[in-house]
C-alpha cells in the first residue's frame, strides 16, 4: 500500500512539475494551449459572418486544397481563422488525451498545425492520415503516443486526400479512394519519416517535410504516367486583410508581456539560455529555458516576422501568416532572433539577384520558412546561415514543380534537401580550416621551441 501511496505521489509530483525541475507542468502547458485556442476563436468570431460560418467551412473541406490554396480567399478571414482554430483544437484534444508530454517538438507540431489550417489542411483531410499512423502503431504493437507527433507534422500530405477525393478527372471515384491513399500515406509516413531524420544531423527541423515531399512526389509521379497531371494552384487573397495584422501582432505582444510579466515574477528570466542555444532539435528549448522564455522567444520571432513584411510592403494573406504561425512554433525549439538573422540576409540576398518579385507570397514564405535551418548558423556561423538561406530560396522556388503541390511542407522538402547537400560542404571546409590552424599552431610552437633553444645556448 505504501508504494503504491508513494508511486501515486510520484506521479503527481511529476505532472505538477516543481519549478526547481525547470519543467513546465502537463496542467499548465495544456491551459496555455487551451488558452492559445481560445484567442485564435475569439479572433474568428470577431471577423467571421456568422451565417456564411456553415457554408463557408463546407467550402474548405470540400476544396482540392493544394497548393497554393489560401482558405482567406477562398472564403474570409474568419472562415479560414475558423478553420485553423477547429485543427488546433483537434491537435491539442489528441495530445492530451494520449497524454503527450509538453515539450518544445510538441508545441511546434501544434503551431504547425494552426499554421497549415490557413491553407491546405482541414478536417476532412486530415482524419485519414491520423488513422494510417494509428494504423502504424497497431501494427507494430506500439502505442500510438510514440508516434503522435509525426501525426501532426505528417498531415501535411493532407493534400493528396482531397486532391483525389474532389479532382474532377476522378469524377466520382475519387471519394472512395480518396481516405483509403490518404490511410495508406499516413502508414508510410511514420518509418520513412523516422529514417530520414538521420539524415540530416538534426539540423533541419523540418525533416517531416523532407518525408512529405518524398512521398508526395512519388505519388505524383504515379498520377503524371497514368495521364493525371496535376496542375499548381495560385489562389491567393491580395487584399490589405488587416484583421490578420492585427492577429499576428496581438498574439505576438501578448506572449511578450506574459511571458516577461511571469518570468520576472518568478524571478526565472533569463533570454541569454535561449539566444546561446544551438537550435538542433533534440534539445528542448521549452524544458531547459522554461515556459515563459520560450514565450517571450515566440513573440519576439512573432515581432521580427513582421517587421519583415512590413519593411517590404506585403499585405498578409493565409499562406503568409501560416509561415508565420509554423516558425512561431519552431521558435519553441531553438529557432530565434540572433540565429535567424543570417539567414534572412541569405534569403534577401538571394531575393535581389533573381527574377522573381520579392514581394510574391511564396518568395515571402521561402523567406520565412528558411528559420527552419537556424541551427546552421550556430554549428557553422553567420557565414553558413547566410549561405543556407541563399541556396534554400533557390530551391524552394522550383521544387513545387516535384510533387504538383500535394506536399504543404513545399519549404520542409526544400530544406531538407539543403541540408542534405550542404552541410557536408560545411563540414569539409570547417575541417580544412582547423586543420590549417592546427599546422599553423605546430609551426608556431616550432618557431618558440627554438627560440627558447637559441636563448638557452646564448
């Protein structure tokens, strides 16, 4: 009875988290998700018609969904807010019913998550890669919170579901064939996607897109040699949408002022853990820093994103503020200012020598997306960042050509293949140079050990 008295008293030590522990408690994380739901619902109710609600979410389940198709224009501004607030409230009701324990790759997968409910990713196609990773689970006789997280990131083939579900060249075929490709990607998802996250030295925290692209490029390879092409989409909103303006920089102030206002409180503030951190993701930032570091870390990221558009004078739109939502997330496991500056001077540079306007939304959201190999800048310095960010914006800005716009993770597929490619290059050069050093050194040493041999005969 004692030890049973003493495992439960465990246990709830363990869920409350002492702050000694630096952990932050499964209650507290959850409420402030919650919380986090309840701000994107209040800001849908705002900005949303009531009586186009119904009609208006139909319209985005039942869209082919791939990109680019930006639920803010293909509805509103509150049919696409709503859209994302009812996929982060699903997100989260599966994580804490499988009890995921809050950590940084979780809140990620949750912002992701939001971020994709602004264009691609609904309800209806979402249910059906869930079930191939449960699927998965069953199979391997695991439970299903080992894999849950790749759940979310891998929802983003959602696409492939609604492309043959609703593709008019599958007529009515495709709605029974539809949830089963979409039951069987989310099966392969899971062992594809835990062998390439090896490959990439756990720089690229996107690795579950480098999954997505692969797989979705196979399927549409499939489709384009039985005659199925699949045509890119440009459904993009261009007008100012200033409640989404208002949404960004709100959520982003608010995290600030909380998580300062909580930290200095606590007396726990302390940015420097955050800002000297390396970005690779099997650290966890949310753990080691805190919750409320963390917070003021997503804001601040929140705040320089925006400052970006604005300085170039795009109005935001729901694949914009998607990237934005994804990053924010990432920003829960290493992504912040000092190391994302590196590679926005990449992006900008790579933005003014080639043909494409700066101001387009998939070069903006290459822009943003590049924070996913802000690792790079810490293992490799400015210099690689910067090198990174050039080379990722050429790539993502043909690579959509691959997979015909069934991959979301568009940016997740480009770098990971940067990193890929690039990072061995910096390795062999980061090699060449400290071995140059070193004989450097030796040729130093050499030159005083005779010196002082010279001194000593004299």
């Amino acid at each position: 009875m004692r030890k049973i008295l003493a495992s439960l008293q465990q246990r709830r030590l363990f869920e409350n988290h002492q702050e000694k522990r630096g952990v932050i408690s499964v209650h507290n994380g959850y409420s402030l998700l919650f919380a986090f739901n309840l701000f994107l619902l209040l800001a849908a109710l705002i900005f949303m018609q009531p009586q186009k609600l119904p009609s208006e979410f139909l319209q985005i389940m039942f869209s082919e969904s791939h990109l680019v198709t930006d639920y803010v224009a293909l509805t509103s501004v509150g049919g696409g807010l709503f859209n994302a607030t009812v996929m982060t409230f699903v997100a989260i009701i599966i994580c804490y019913h499988y009890r995921v324990p809050v950590t940084g790759g979780m809140i990620s997968a949750v912002f992701m998550v939001t971020g994709y409910g602004f264009f691609g990713k609904n309800l209806f196609n979402f249910i059906p890669i869930f079930l191939g990773v449960r699927l998965y689970s069953y199979l391997m006789n695991q439970p299903l919170k080992k894999y849950l997280l790749i759940a979310l990131y891998g929802s983003s083939v959602s696409p492939i579901v609604s492309f043959f579900a609703f593709n008019e060249s599958f007529t009515y075929f495709g709605l029974f064939i539809g949830y089963p490709i979409g039951i069987l990607t989310g099966l392969i998802m899971v062992p594809l996607a835990l062998h390439f996250q090896a490959l990439f030295k756990k720089v690229s925290i996107y690795s579950a897109g480098f999954t997505s692209g692969m797989i979705c490029t196979m399927v549409a390879g499939i489709c384009r040699m039985f005659g199925f092409d699949i045509e890119l989409r440009t459904i993009v909103s261009q007008s100012p949408n200033l409640p989404l303006v208002f949404l960004m920089v709100s959520l982003s102030l608010l995290m600030i002022v909380y998580g300062l206002v909580m930290a200095i409180k606590r007396k726990r503030l302390n940015m420097r853990a955050i800002w000297s951190h390396s970005g690779q993701i099997e650290y966890d930032i949310l753990r080691e820093s805190g919750v409320y570091n963390t917070m003021i870390n997503m804001g601040l990221m929140g705040i320089l994103l925006m400052s970006y558009v604005s300085m170039i004078g795009v109005s935001l739109n729901g694949p914009i503020v998607g990237a934005m939502f994804c990053v924010i997330g990432f920003s829960a496991c290493g992504a912040h200012v000092f190391n994302a500056l590196p590679l926005f001077a990449g992006v900008l540079l790579a933005n003014m020598l080639n043909i494409y306007a700066i101001t387009e939304t998939v070069t903006v959201t290459a822009a943003i997306f590049a924070m996913m190999l802000c690792a790079v800048t810490n293992a490799y310095g400015w210099k690689g960042g910067m090198i990174v960010g050039f080379i990722h914006t050429s790539m993502v800005l043909n690579i959509d050509v691959l997979h015909g716009g069934l991959n979301l993770y568009n940016n997740g597929f480009s770098g990971g293949l940067v990193a890929m490619m690039i990072i061995p290059l910096l390795d062999f050069f980061q090699q060449v140079a400290t071995l140059s050093l070193n004989k450097k050194d030796k040729k130093k040493r050499k030159k005083e050990t005779a010196a002082q041999q010279v001194t000593a005969e004299e």
